[in-house]
C-alpha cells in the first residue's frame, strides 16, 4: 500500500500569494469562425430578422416593419434589408463588437446576447458590407471579411457614404461559405412563414425573398369534436427582480394531419417567434416509457402550441434561438403541464382513431376552453374531460361472442380472422384495397362453404363427398351452392350478392378488364357474407 503524505498549510502560508500581473481576457476574433457549424442559411437570415424586429421596438416605432430578402443562385450572393430605423454613428460597434448592444435583456425583445447579427453575418459570408442610416445622422458602410477575421486587432474601418433612405440598414453578403439553390431558396420561404407567422399575420411585419411577400403559415388549424375542442392552460411565472412570464399551452387534435411531414408534437414560441416546431421526444412527453407513448402515426393528430412573453433573459432558448434549452429552469416549470395535456389528446388521437372523419376532421369551427385553476407545482393534475372508453377491435369482439364454438370447431377460427382482416385492409392507404377486400371476402365464402360440407358429415356424406368430388364440385361455384342450399336455406338476396360478387371476383383474376369496387359494394357484400356465416355456424357478429 503507498502511503500519501498530506502536509497541513498554515493560516499565513495560505494568505501569502505574489502578484505577478494581469492576463488579457479578450476575446480573439477566430472565435467567429469557430461557430460557423452552428449556423446554416435559415438560422443566419433568421439572426438578422430577428435583429431588425427588435431594432424596431427599442426605437419605439409602431409602422409595419419591412424585411427585404433578395437571394441570388446564379451569382451566390445574398441582400438583406430593413426599415427598422438604422444605426448611428455612436452605436456602430453594435454592429461588430459580440455583447455589444442597445437591448435590454428584461424587454421584451428576441435578442438578448448582442451576438446573433454579428456571428451570423460571419457564418453565411467571406465577404459582407453593411450600409446603414438613422434618421439625422450621415449614412454609413463597414466592411467585414476574412482579412479583417484574421487580424488580431478588432478595430474595423468604416466610411461615411453617399445618402441612403433613412432608417434603412442592408447587408451585402457574397463568397458565400455554403453554395445556396433554387431548392433551398424556396424551402426558405416556407420556413420563414412559419417562424414569423405571429409578426406576418397581423401586418406587424411584412418579409419579402425576391419579390414575394410571405404569407403565415399557422398552426392553428384545429379541430373542435363534441367534448374534445382543443384546451388553453394560461399561467403565470414571477420571478424576483427579473421579471413576468406569461404562459399559455393550447393542445388538441388537429384538422391538417401530414402523414409524411409528421406535423404533430409540440411546437414553442418565445416573444411570438417560433424556436421549435414539432418536438416528439421525451422532455415533451414521447417515449417507450413516457405519458404520451412512442411517436405514432395513431397518435399524430395531438398539437401543443407553448407560448411564452417575457423579458428575453428568461426565454428558454438556445444561443441562436433555433432550439429550446430543456435544461432551463423556465422550461421545467411548465414541463409537466405540457406532458399531461399531450397525453391526454395523444390518447385521445389513438381511441378516436377508427373514425377520424367521423369523429375528429368535420369538425372545423369551435372554440378552445379554457383549462381552470392551473398548478404549476409538481404532481398537480389538470381539470380534464375523461377520455372515451375504447371500443374493442372487431376480431375480439367476434371471438369473445362466439368463443365456446372457436373452442367446439377450432377450424371456424380462420374464417372468423379473415372477415377481421377484411376491415385492417380496408383502413389501410392503399389504391386498390376494395378490390383486394374483394377477392379475400368471397374467398373467405368459398372457404366457409367447404367446410360447411366437409364438416356436416350427417348432411354430406363423405363417400358422396370425397376430396376427389369436393374438387370437381367447387370449380362452379353455382354447383356448390346447389349442394348446400338442399340443406340449408339462405335468403335469396344473399345468394343474389354471392352471385354477382363471385362474377365481379372472376373479372378480376380471369378477364382482361379492370374491376373498380366501391365502398358501398363492399359494406354490402361483407353484410350477407356475415349473414351467411350466421346460417351456415350460427356465428354471432
């Protein structure tokens, strides 16, 4: 064993220290280039947006706000301008120096770390200029590029310039550091509809890329079933000598369902910007062992739209506000009121999902209720509606109400599957699938019909009915129904449906044509095929 020597230091050994100097705690400039990874085309245009949003409230200013976009595939370059007010001579290192700004982070602002413009211009560009002018002031152009980057130095030149429209800035951004398409302009547009939906729908601020002005794109789009309208928990969080945040979670099922944009889950706005859309992981109540379950297509009609005002220091955003920080404490305050109201229409989503457009997408006007007293202390439940019970699938239903003769005739149990395997095929998405229903359906008949003779030995002989006979007879069908119907009687609609059914069935496998089966032939056929089974088994359906 190796002894460690552990020697006590006295009081005054302790308190003696030299003072050798001071270190230079400024930051060194490749610092901008170490962040380039962070952002892409939409969180760097998103930046300078947000940058001249908020620009427009610190000056107080209460006309719409203009943001023009122009991007170029062809030459690769990028212009991006605003009326937000300009800057002046005294606040043009905001437009450089990182924390440098005028915001102040307990406003109300989307900004608050004086970094965002700086890094993005820096990320999307070698080369960008900037032209700026507050009202009274002269008109002004900086220059940063990668010479100036690679100076250790961080003074930056910048010249007064011919007269540009008042309270305008623009940057010119070229040599582009990721080469942009057509593809991803248009992508673009879209995606800054939704972010800036709640700016754009009101005219507070009106976003144009090449020429277009953008249109909302909501998420509002909700569906209001009998006893089941979407709910709003509102609340609100004080925190001491910081400031107020107001709360409000709408959850409910949704009426634009996308199966292959999965457009479910949870989506956050901070100060009425979009920071995450869509979120299906487990701080928001999805996973194998969580509230919500495993993200499903039976569960993809629950939305939640979390909606948080308050002084920007206290927004659970990260850096570059393209994610909310689930660490936050702000986050974890409303974290478990989130989860209950996504359980409970992710649940709902699930009982109710055997008739969508019965119960949940004709409903297209209601209004939200309100949910009453909201806790935001731990373990406290929300005042909910009790869920609809769960109706059992057809097949257990089936095999419940008819399980003493599954268990006498353990043969009738592939007929009995098969009249459930008619309705999984029928709610699938698929083209063809009343023709598919179809062929299985009369199958399923025929079937029914050979073991009705092969089983009823007392009725069919089996010297008279042999497997030799059984396969001369059941090559015309009009034959095996002959046989059976001396026995038994079946009303003649039935038989009627059988016949025209089967011809429709031998179109299909035999004939050139090509069939087309409706809904309302199958509901039929399926009827006097269950109808026949009664007769045949005396199974109950």
């Amino acid at each position: 064993m190796v002894k460690v020597s552990c020697t006590r230091l006295t009081m005054s050994q302790i308190r003696t220290k030299t003072h050798l100097g001071e270190l230079d705690g400024t930051p060194k400039k490749r610092l901008f280039l170490s962040i380039i990874s962070d952002y892409d085309l939409v969180t760097g245009l998103c930046e300078l947006i947000d940058n001249a949003i908020d620009n427009r409230a610190v000056l107080g200013s209460s006309s719409p706000l203009k943001v023009v976009l122009e991007l170029d595939s062809d030459r690769q370059v990028i212009t991006i301008s605003d009326n937000a007010g300009g800057v002046g001579e005294g606040d043009l290192e905001n437009l450089v120096a990182p924390g440098a700004t005028n915001n102040d982070p307990l406003d109300e602002l989307i900004g608050v770390f004086g970094v965002g413009s700086k890094r993005a211009v820096v990320a999307l560009a070698s080369h960008s200029v900037i032209k700026t002018h507050k009202k009274g002031d002269k008109s002004y152009e900086i220059t940063i590029d990668d010479d100036w980057l690679e100076r250790e130095d961080w003074r930056i030149p910048y010249d007064a310039i011919p007269t540009i429209p008042a309270a305008t800035t623009s940057i010119l951004m070229s040599q582009l550091r990721t080469k942009i398409t057509d593809d991803d302009i248009t992508a673009l547009k879209e995606t800054l509809g939704e972010i800036y939906q709640r700016f754009t729908q009101d005219d507070k601020v009106r976003i144009c890329v090449n020429g277009e002005q953008l249109e909302a794109v909501s998420f509002e789009n909700w569906a209001y079933p009998p006893q089941y309208p979407p709910r709003v928990a509102t609340a609100t969080i004080s925190i001491p000598n910081t400031g107020v945040v107001q709360v409000s979670i709408k959850c409910g099922l949704i009426n634009d369902r996308d199966p292959v944009g999965d457009n479910y889950g949870v989506s956050f706005f901070c100060n009425d910007r979009l920071i995450a859309k869509h979120i299906k992981t487990r701080e928001v109540g999805y996973s194998v062992s969580a509230e919500a379950g495993v993200p499903h297509p039976d569960a993809s009609l629950c939305r939640a739209i979390v909606s948080l005002s308050g002084p920007a220091r206290l927004m659970p955003w990260n850096s570059n506000k393209s994610q909310i920080n689930f660490g936050d404490p702000m986050f974890l305050r409303i974290r478990d009121t989130i989860i209950s109201l996504v359980s409970h229409y992710t649940k709902l989503s699930r009982r109710l999902k055997r008739d969508w457009p019965g119960q949940v997408f004709q409903y297209t006007q209601g209004e939200p209720v309100i949910v009453p007293n909201v806790d935001l202390s731990d373990g406290k439940s929300l005042a909910l509606p009790p869920l609809p019970r769960v109706h059992k699938k057809k097949l257990e239903l089936i095999t419940e109400k008819n399980a003493s003769k599954l268990e006498r005739s353990p043969w009738l149990l592939g007929i009995v599957e098969s009249l459930s395997a008619v309705q999984l095929l029928r709610r699938q998405r698929l083209r063809t699938r009343n023709r598919l229903a179809l062929i299985l359906l009369d199958s399923t008949l025929e079937i029914a019909l050979k073991e009705f003779i092969v089983h009823n030995t007392h009725l069919f002989s089996k010297k008279d009915y042999s497997d030799a006979k059984l396969l001369t007879l059941f090559k015309n069908r009009s034959d095996v129904i002959i046989h059976v119907t001396r026995k038994i009687t079946i009303p003649k609609k039935h038989l009627d449906f059988a016949n025209y059914y089967y011809g429709l069935r031998c179109k299909l496998v035999h004939e050139r044509a090509t069939v087309d089966v409706t809904d309302n032939e199958i509901d039929a056929y399926e009827k006097s095929v269950e109808q026949i089974l009664k007769l045949l088994f005396k199974l109950k359906f």
